[in-house]
C-alpha cells in the first residue's frame, strides 16, 4: 500500500511548473493525509488479524491442549501395559530359570555330599575307628551270645559236659566276633558266666 501511495505522488508531481507547483503542493499534502490514512487502516487491520488470530489460538489452543491430554493418556496407558506384560514375560523367565538352578544346584549337593560320606568313611576305616554300622553288627552279637549263654546256664548239665559247652560257647563268642569287637564284652555276658561257673 505504501508503495502505491509514493507512485501516485511521483505521478502527481512529476510535471510541476511554477503555476502547478501550488496545486501539486495541495496535491501532495492530499496524497500524505491519504497515505497515512492508508497506513492507520492497514494496521488496524493487521491488529484485528492479531486478534482474531489469538482468539482462535486460545479457542482451538484449549481443543488441542485436550486432545493432546488424551492422546498423552492413551499413549501412557498402552506403555504401562507393554511394561507390565514385559514385566510378567520377565519374571517367568526368572523364575523358570532360578527353579532349574535350584534343581540342578540340589542335584550337585546331594552327589557332593554322598562323595563327602564315603570319603570320610574310608578315612575313618583306615584309622581304625568304628563306623555305627560296625557298632551295631557288634551289639547284635553280644546280644546273641548272652542268650546263647543264659540258655547253657539254664540248661542243667552233668560235671564235665557242662563245662565243655561252656568252653564251646566261650571260643564260639571269640571266633565269630569281628576284628573290631575283639576284647569287648557285653554287660550282661560276665554276669551270665559266672552264673554258670557257680
């Protein structure tokens, strides 16, 4: 707009002579008052623009600020189930994996342990020392021999035939004892063959 004010004023006053050069003041001043009030009308209308332009943005500024809350809480809500899903696939993945080391480590103890027990067994074999199992085999014989011999003594014998069955009890007792019982006696075998000898 401006530059179609200043054309108009160079057409106006481009033929000026001493006589014209009033009327092209006159003419000049006219086109000044009407290019400023071309200036006033353009930018009132550019300040109507600005605020219908900021209207508009605060009206379609509020719908998009909506939309974009819910597009914010859709997009939120499908991350937390993709979290959580993943999540889950995780911790079954973990669990399977902590029960088959738990399976395995078992498996490991157990066969760590029996080597440990027959380890300390032949240890102890060598050194001579007695396992329960020995100790046992031992009292069950004792046990065996004391009532194989309250039987001899209940059993009335003539002089002599009752001292050789007390002799064959004495050396079976002996004989069929283990290497680690020898010179062991039960409680009840002392009392048992003096019972006898009486």
């Amino acid at each position: 707009m401006l530059k179609k004010a200043k054309a108009k004023l160079a057409e106006e006053t481009g033929g000026v002579t001493d006589d014209g050069a009033a009327k092209s003041k006159e003419a000049t001043m006219e086109t000044a008052k009407e290019m400023a009030q071309t200036v006033l009308d353009s930018s009132h209308q550019i300040w109507l623009a600005g605020l219908g332009a900021f209207s508009q943005a605060k009206q379609e500024g509020a719908k998009l600020f909506e939309t974009l809350v819910k597009q914010g809480e859709n997009l939120q809500d499908r991350t937390k189930r993709a979290a959580s899903e993943t999540a889950a696939v995780a911790r079954e993945a973990a669990t399977a994996k902590a029960k088959e080391m738990q399976q395995m480590a078992g498996g490991t103890w157990d066969k760590l342990e029996q080597v440990f027990e027959d380890r300390v067994a032949r240890a102890l074999s060598k050194l001579g020392v007695y396992t329960q199992n020995d100790v046992q085999q031992l009292a069950k014989r004792v046990d065996e021999l004391a009532a194989a011999v309250n039987q001899l003594v209940k059993t009335p014998a003539p002089g002599k035939a009752a001292t050789g069955a007390r002799r064959a009890a004495k050396k079976h007792a002996t004989s069929s004892t283990p290497k680690a019982a020898k010179g062991t006696r039960s409680k009840r075998a002392p009392k048992a063959a003096k019972r006898a000898e009486k």
